[in-house]
C-alpha cells in the first residue's frame, strides 16, 4: 500500500460531444450481414418462419455429452450448494468453487482440445438455469467467466499463441472477469478513461475501473482501454488480457448490494501496469467490436437463467397455491390469483423457447443472430423480474419475509423475497433495458439508414443526398408494397399448426405475419415524419422494440410447441401453454401499437425539463434525505492505489 500523489501523466476521460459518442458506438458494432436473421426480416415486414421451424435440433452426440453433465451438475448442486449459507455470508464457499472447478464448470465452453467440456450453446445455457436455480451468485460466476470473461473472445479474435496459453487455465482452474465500466463511464465508452500506453514491446495500463464482476477473485482479466494514437499505433478502444496479480492491480473494493449477495463484484485500479503486447486481443482500435461480438452469444446467458427463475417460480407458486386456502378454496381457484398463475407458466414456457431457439441458432452458426440475442436479454430479464414479483404477491406476506425468518417461525424456507432481489439486477447487467432498446432499434433500422442515412445525416453533403435520394426511391418502391398484403391475411396458412386435437397455433402466427408489417409500417411512417430526429425519440424506439420482442417470443412459443408435439413431449400440454402465452401477447401487442402514436412522450419532456430546472422543488418539501455525504461519482483520478489489495483468488 502506498500513498497517492499527482506523478502520472495520464489522461483523464476524453470530453466527446453526443454526435462524437455516437459514431464511436456506430464504428463499434457490426456493418454487415452475411447471414439470414430471423428477427431483423420480422422487423423489415418479413415474417421469414423457414428460418426457424422447424425447431432446429442439436447431433445426438453433444445431447447426450450435455445430459450426462447436467446429471453430474445437478448432483453437485444438490450435495454441496447450500443457497441459504451463501446469501447469510454473501460468498458462495472456497470448497463450493474448487469443486465446480474439479466437475469442469469453468471450461463449459472451452474446447476438450484446450481441457474444457466443449458444451454447446444449448447445454451451456441449460447449465446455467440450473446452477442459477441452486444459486444466482454462483450463476453469474460462471457466465461472467465464460460468457463475457477471457475464454470467450480468446475463442473468436484470439491468436492460437493466445488460446494455448491462457485456455487450459481457464478450463481447469483460472477464474476471468470482464472490465469496460468505470465510475464515470457505463453505456457510452467514448469517454473511456483507462489508457494502455505504447512501451517498447509492452503497454503501461493505468486507470479504473468500476462493477467487476468476479474481478475481486480473477485470474485473469479482459480490461478495455484507449490506446492513444502515435507512429506505429493507430489507437483507440483495444482489449487486453491481464494477470490479476500483476503489479500495480489492486481490488480496492468489494461491493455489496441488494440481490446476489454472494457476488464478487469490486472495484479494480490499475496503476503502470505492464501488460506484454503479445496480450492484446485483435488490433488496436477494437475492444469495442471483440465485446459487442461477444456479447451476441454471451447475452443468452442471462435469460437463460431467468428461465430457471421462472421454473422455480412456477413450482413454488403450484405448491403454494393447492394449499393455501382463503374463502373455502385455494388460492389458485380465484381468478385474480390464477391469472397470475397463468402468467408464470405461460411466459416460461415462452422464455425456454426463446432461449433454446436462439441457442441452437447459434450453435449451427447459419444464421446471424444479433438481434435475437440482444431481445432474448431484453425479453428474459423483463419478463423474468415480473414472474419474480407476482410469485411475491401470490405468497402475500410470506413473500417479502426472508426464507430465514420463515424458517425460525417454523415454515418452509421458501427465498420469494431473495428471488425478487436477485432478479432485479438482470434489468442493468450485461446493457440496461433502456440501451438494449437503443441498440436494438439501431440494428432494426439499420436497411432504412443504408439507404436513406445520407439524406437525413446534416454532415453530408448535396451530391451525397441526392444520391441516396435515388437509391431510396428504389428500395421503397420495392419494399413498401410488400407491406400491403401478405399471408397473415389467408386464413389457412401455416395450417400445420393447428393440428386436429389440438389448440390452434395458426392463427396466432397469421397474427405475428400481419403486425410484422404493421410493425414495418409504422417505423417507416416514424422515418418519414422525424427523419433526422428519430434517434431521440427514445420512448417511440422503445415500443418498436417491445413489439417486436414480443412477435419473436410468440414465433418461438409456435415452432417449440410444435416441435414438442412432433417428438411427443408433452405436445398437447405445449400447445395449450403456447397458446395462452400467444393470447396474453397479443394484448400487449395491441396496447403497444396503441401507444406507439398515443402516449405522454412530449409531456414527459417538458416535465422533466421542469425537474432539472427546479421549477418543482416545492414537491420535495416535507421529507428528510438519509443519504450519507459524498461526491456522486467516486473519483477515479489515475494513479497509485491508497487501499489495500482485496483480491483473493480461489485455491
């Protein structure tokens, strides 16, 4: 430990205006696509189900290789997971990691040729609901690791020097975080402030870096940092691999917060830290394309394990509700009581849909599935913390008591109430709503802005609008009649889901056909009428979104349910929970698509407007703030750590 003072020159985080932030964002994510996806036609007006059914299965040999480990992980989990303990403590025990490490866990993903399981998508994410359920802590120990951590985009981007030497360690025994966010800087990395500079064949890290989850007990870390520009060096945002313990790292902080208790999540300077050049990931300049790509798989992780949520949700809530009576009958035969119920189960079933269909996307890799992951994260997590709050209501008031005070008074320990804390996060982590919304709606408009960017960009110049004035005309003159009819209108298509015996799925999926262009239509309307200010009206983007969130989920709800009928799974009962989940959808839909043009948007604007000005401080009167002193945001100037060093990784 040693004290701080003002030698290093380092730069603190860049001032960039909001247009400047944004090309940074537009430079970072993916330009092109090479493969077919589903959801960006759905938002195009294109309703493409050759895509997705039928239901796309996994070979024979990665089912039964995935089967034979959730046995040995459920058998794990039930033997030496004890949740309570975890949560009592907030840390999930040494022996509980060291023996997740010997079952394999942290090579999920890995290749066997590197020591890892080689798992696929699928198995990976059943995995996760599973140990989730056992505990969400150590859930988002093992995501964290393998889903955004060091193996991941060594997998993609890294060399084979690289993979060789740091993949058999993470496999077996190395724990790895992910490091973007700093205390200044979250969802707007033009303003990254942790800097790698050029040294001889070296790069010297200094900077901080803020919610590093797993990085109080990594081994490894991935950190992004700006590379400023110079001969030989191009620059810009570049991803590093990093030793925990190499000199000049230090967790400062642990943090501590209201669900996943036994996280380890922390607070990480780095001062002079020399990392070799040979640990850079792909090229200088682009950290922020190897974490966005990434994240296309690394997304699914996430409502993959509000899946098992949802699952523990639903079983509580049947045994809860047989038992529990209340005016001579249980609880689930009152309407307001078993139209919760029906929720839980209907929305997921619809979840694992969504999660097992983009996962097998992926693990077939023929089409691009960027957006399906980004509204499976979006979908799960918003859908995950409303099962989590109307399991709650339907406990009562055993609901917000924690399984420990029920278990003192004699009752069955049921953590409702740690479960609604747990999943509260899954709305932030891994890109809040509010930027998923964004980021999805850019990559839904993205053919709009090929064609007709130039004309509403105020950089460009005449010759270049008049342009993309021309090749808009003829894109619109193609695809704008596509949009008039289709066959959602024709009321025998997609007849092989309403087989006889069964509830007729068809008419949901002409439904999904119609509003599919409904949908389209209603973003080129919004084109036409703001143009150029169609970026900033976030709340309209947002229901595009959310619309077509909930067109993906109905699709996937159809084809999973079909797929169970054609194996003989449950058939019957999947078509009834789809087509309850298709039907409560559809209310929502139409609410959407109501709100789309009728809403308090640009009252919202002018009041909040009035919020920052102060004109409403008179409404704060009358109460007595608890919040303890200090600075909003922590300082985070560069330098030498002042605290002690609170890493301590797991042997």
């Amino acid at each position: 430990m040693s004290a701080p003072h003002n030698t290093p020159q380092v730069p603190k985080a860049p001032k960039v205006t909001e247009r400047e932030a944004r090309k940074v964002a537009e430079a970072a994510r993916e330009q092109d696509w090479r493969k077919p996806s589903f959801a960006k036609e759905l938002f195009l007006g294109r309703f493409r189900l050759d895509l997705i059914h039928p239901h796309p299965l996994p070979p024979p040999d990665d089912i039964r290789r995935g089967e034979e480990f959730l046995g040995r992980l459920r058998a794990f989990c039930e033997a030496h997971i004890d949740s309570a303990r975890i949560e009592r403590e907030a840390k999930v025990p040494d022996e509980v990691v060291n023996g997740l490490k010997e079952l394999g866990a942290l090579g999920m993903k890995i290749e066997t040729k590197y020591g890892g399981l080689g798992l696929t998508q699928v198995y990976y994410n059943k995995a996760l609901a599973l140990v989730g359920s056992a505990s969400p802590a150590i859930g988002a120990l093992l995501s964290a690791h393998q889903s955004i951590g060091v193996p991941q985009p060594l997998k993609i981007f890294g060399t084979q020097e690289q993979k060789d030497a740091f993949l058999p360690r993470l496999a077996t025994t190395d724990i790895s975080a992910f490091l973007l966010t700093e205390p200044d800087v979250g969802s707007d990395p033009a303003r990254l402030a942790t800097t790698a500079v050029p040294d001889g064949n070296d790069y010297l890290l200094d900077g901080v870096k803020l919610w590093t989850t797993n990085g109080v007990v990594a081994d490894l870390l991935v950190v992004m940092a700006r590379v400023p520009a110079s001969e030989g060096h191009p620059g810009g945002i570049t991803a590093f691999v990093v030793e925990a313990d190499a000199p000049g790292v230090t967790v400062e902080h642990r943090n501590a917060f209201m669900g996943l208790r036994g996280i380890e999540n922390g607070v990480t300077r780095f001062h002079q830290v020399r990392v070799p050049a040979v640990n850079r990931i792909g090229p200088e300049g682009a950290g922020l394309k190897i974490a966005l790509t990434t994240l296309n798989t690394g997304r699914l992780s996430l409502p993959a394990m509000c899946v098992g949520a949802g699952k523990w949700c639903l079983k509580i809530a049947r045994e809860w509700s047989a038992v529990r009576e209340q005016w001579g009958r249980p609880v689930a035969k009152h309407e307001a009581v078993g139209a919760k119920i029906s929720f839980i189960a209907a929305t997921t079933f619809a979840l694992e849909a969504i999660v097992d269909l983009s996962s097998q996307m992926a693990d077939e890799d023929r089409n691009d599935i960027r957006i399906e992951a980004a509204l499976a994260k979006l979908y799960g997590s918003e859908m995950g913390w409303l099962i989590a709050d109307e399991l709650v209501q339907i406990r009562g008031g055993r609901g917000f008591e924690t399984a420990e005070s029920l278990a003192a008074r004699g009752e069955r320990a049921v953590p409702a109430e740690q479960m609604l804390r747990d999943m509260r996060i899954n709305r932030i982590f891994e890109g809040s709503t509010e930027i998923m919304h964004l980021l999805i709606a850019r990559e839904a408009v993205d053919a709009h802005l090929k064609v007709a960017g130039d004309i509403i960009d105020p950089e460009k110049a005449l010759a270049d609008k008049a342009k993309a004035g021309v090749n808009a005309a003829g894109f619109y003159a193609r695809w704008l009649p596509q949009l008039v009819t289709g066959a959602g209108q024709l009321p025998l298509t997609y007849g092989e889901f309403n087989p006889a015996g069964h509830r007729d799925l068809s008419g949901h999926l002409r439904y999904v056909e119609r509003s599919s262009r409904k949908l389209a239509r209603s973003t080129f309307y919004a084109m036409s009428r703001w143009q150029g200010r169609m970026e900033t009206k976030q709340g309209f983007l947002g229901r595009i979104v959310d619309i077509g969130a909930e067109l993906f989920a109905m699709s996937a709800a159809c084809v999973r349910a079909e797929h169970l009928r054609g194996s003989g799974e449950h058939g019957r009962e999947a078509y009834q929970l789809a087509d309850a989940f298709c039907r409560q959808s559809r209310v929502r839909v139409e609410e959407l698509f109501t709100r789309l043009w009728s809403n308090t948007d640009d009252l919202d604007r002018r009041v909040v407007d009035g919020v920052l000005s102060g004109t409403y401080t008179w409404l704060e009167e009358g109460v007595i703030d608890p919040s303890g002193e200090g600075p909003w945001i922590a300082d985070a100037t560069p330098g030498p750590s002042a605290e002690e060093n609170r890493h301590r990784p797991v042997r």
